[in-house]
C-alpha cells in the first residue's frame, strides 16, 4: 500500500486546508488504492510553535508591518528556522512517520520543508519531501530545498524565485495553483449583460477572520442606488453583528451579509463582480470562475505582491485607495460591462483548471517509485 503524509496548516487562514482539499479529491480520484493523510505542522509542535498558528490571523492582520518584518527576516535566517521548528515538531512527527509509515512527505507550509527534511535525515529515514509552494508572489526562501525530492511552483514567479534560491531547473515542476474541482467547472465566461440602469451585484470578501476594511468599501459603495451588496465576515462574529447595525437601512434590500459560510462559490458565481483581498487561494478560485476581481489589499510578507501579480496578468483591477473604488466599479460596469467581459476573457486564457490533477499524478508517481517494503527505523 503506497502511503502520503501531507503536512499543512489548519489554524492560518483557510488557504492551505483549500490546497489539501484539492489535491485529496484528485488523489482519491486517480488513485483509491493509495492512502493519505493530512496533519497540522503546526500541532506536532511545542506549546509555542501552537500558539504562533492560533495567533496568526489576529497577528497578521493588527500588527501587518511586524508580520512582514518577521516574514522578510525567514529569509536571512532560514538555518535558524528551519533548525528550531526541527527541534520542536522531532518526536510528535517521527510517532506519526512510525504509525503511518508514508512513502512521500508532501508540505504545503514553507515551514515544514527543511525542517521536515532535516528530521527525516537525521534520523535516518529514507522518505522523500516535496515541497508545494502555496503563494503566487514574494516567494520565501523557505520554500527551497536542495534535499527536497520537487518543489512545486504554482507560477512563473514562484519558479523564477525558486531558481534564485539555488533550486535547480530540473527541481522545479510547473503546474499553476491548485484549486477544488468545484471551482473549475467552468467552461467559458457567460457574456456579462449589464447595463446602466440594472443593479450591479457585488460580492465582497476579506479572508476567513473578517476584516472591518469590507465595511468601509460597503459603505463607500452604497451611495450608487444600482449597488448591490454581499458581505462575507467570516467568523468575525463581532464584524458581522458591527456590519447588520451600520448598514441596517440597506439589509433586506441592497444588502446581505454572511458570517462564515460554505456557500462561497454558489456567492461568487451569482456576483458580477469580487472586491477581495489579495489572498491566493480566493483570487485563484475567482479566476478560475472567471469572475473579475478589484483587489484592495494584502497581507503584509507572503500576499504583498499578489495586487501587482492582478494587474501584470489582467485578471483584475487594484484599488489602492477606497475613494477611488466607485469609479472603478462604474468603468467597469459601463457599456454593458465590455471591461468586466474582457477581464473574464483574461482570466480563462490564465486559469489552470487541471492544475490540481497534475499535481496528484506527480505525487502519486513519486510515492510509488518511492514505494518499499523495507522497514524504516525510527531514531
């Protein structure tokens, strides 16, 4: 029976759980004889390394500029890191590596590529790593491995940031980022039928924790009677109950708002247009949709460079400042949306829909050839 252990994250955000979704329905899909197993990095831990995952959402997002510091400084000191997340995760994951005896490790968290790594060989276990970037831009350096049986790139700049790192060309496998089935359904962009006079349906989002940014632009946006709005709070539930007051004169009429909901892509299809952050995972699930995006933000460190990463490849817009937002919902609205039309048209020729069956088929080809009867011992 050929085994692989998938090492993620379940506490920051919701981006690499979307990763595991993904792969776990191709993998089961391609290949049912094969097992699989998802852990938390994080939880194989000590009391600290669990507490910085717990704290990442409110950290990253009320303290964005000592996050990116933070997130700048893995770079310089990626021995060190690596060194002590090692340190940290050794016996809970060799008791794992002992029960579940996995023929491939895959990460999709960049710290567990080298510190996993740095386990395994010093214990004297023969597993190989891959490493699956799970950013688009502004790529760590963490990442990258020499030891590492692949690393996958879900862009050309996370390959090009990857070759700068040392990663030979050979290393690297391109394959676009990973998104679930259902968001890769379809197969080309209805024609927006917008016109001037008709309500504008707009789906605002701002990541798993909420953001009071959404309501700012839900009220920046309201003063045009056509609006209409969907709000996502995520499990903010002190956001949401701060959204139903403020914008209480609109609910029921232009307005509905949602705490955390697995409805997502039923919302996002039935928008015309996403006003997000510049998370990955959402933004590569909308242009998979082929639905144009406004981007208005990023996290600090690993998104920093997803709104330009928008705009190089024309699957959106950047509104850098709120007040200009309203004229940018109107130019793309006007003349029964020709810009929304040609952003989704973008978005089509870019989208990758089969990126996450590519990846399965190489981790399943890997973990075979890596497949052995041999036992492994646990140091």
């Amino acid at each position: 029976m050929t085994r692989i252990l998938f090492i993620s994250s379940e506490h920051t955000g919701c981006g690499h759980r979307s990763i595991t979704e993904a792969l776990s329905e191709q993998l089961t899909l391609l290949a049912p004889d094969i097992q699989f197993m998802v852990i938390d990095g994080f939880a194989l831990g000590n009391g600290l390394l669990r507490f910085s995952s717990r704290g990442y959402d409110s950290f990253a997002v009320k303290f964005p500029f000592l996050w990116g510091l933070v997130y700048q400084l893995s770079n310089p000191f990626k021995g060190l890191v690596n060194a002590f997340i090692a340190r940290s995760i050794r016996k809970s994951l060799l008791t794992k590596i002992r029960a579940f005896q996995p023929d491939l490790v895959v990460s999709v968290h960049n710290l567990f590529v080298g510190s996993v790594i740095r386990v395994l060989n010093r214990s004297h276990q023969d597993i190989p790593v891959v490493s699956l970037v799970a950013d688009l831009d502004n790529i760590t350096g963490l990442w990258a491995d020499k030891r590492a049986a692949c690393v996958v790139c879900p862009s050309e700049e996370a390959r090009m940031r990857m070759l700068k790192s040392g990663m030979a060309a050979e290393q690297l496998a391109m394959t676009g980022f990973p998104v679930r089935d259902a968001f890769c359904t379809v197969h080309f962009p209805e024609p927006h039928r917008l016109a001037n006079r008709e309500p504008i349906s707009i789906l605002l989002m701002s990541g798993s924790q909420g953001s009071a940014q959404v309501l700012k632009i839900a009220q920046t946006l309201l003063h045009d009677q056509r609006v209409h709005l969907t709000l996502i709070a995520g499990r903010n539930a002190d956001l949401k109950k701060k959204m139903e007051t403020a914008l209480s004169a609109y609910i029921g009429n232009r307005a509905v708002i949602y705490g955390f909901t697995s409805e997502v892509k039923k919302l996002m299809m039935e928008a015309d247009l996403l006003i997000m952050r510049a998370s990955p995972n959402v933004l590569m699930e909308a242009v998979n949709l082929c639905k144009p995006v406004i981007v208005t933000g990023a996290l600090r460190g690993q998104e920093a460079k997803n709104p330009q990463f928008v705009v190089r490849h024309k699957l959106g817009l950047y509104c850098r400042s709120l007040k200009d937002l309203p004229k940018m919902v109107a130019e793309l609205v006007a003349n029964d949306g020709e810009r929304l039309k040609e952003i989704a048209q973008n978005q089509y020729r870019f989208r990758t829909p089969d990126s996450a069956r590519v990846i399965a088929e190489l981790l399943i080809r890997t973990a075979k050839e890596a497949n052995t009867t041999e036992d492994r011992p646990i140091a």
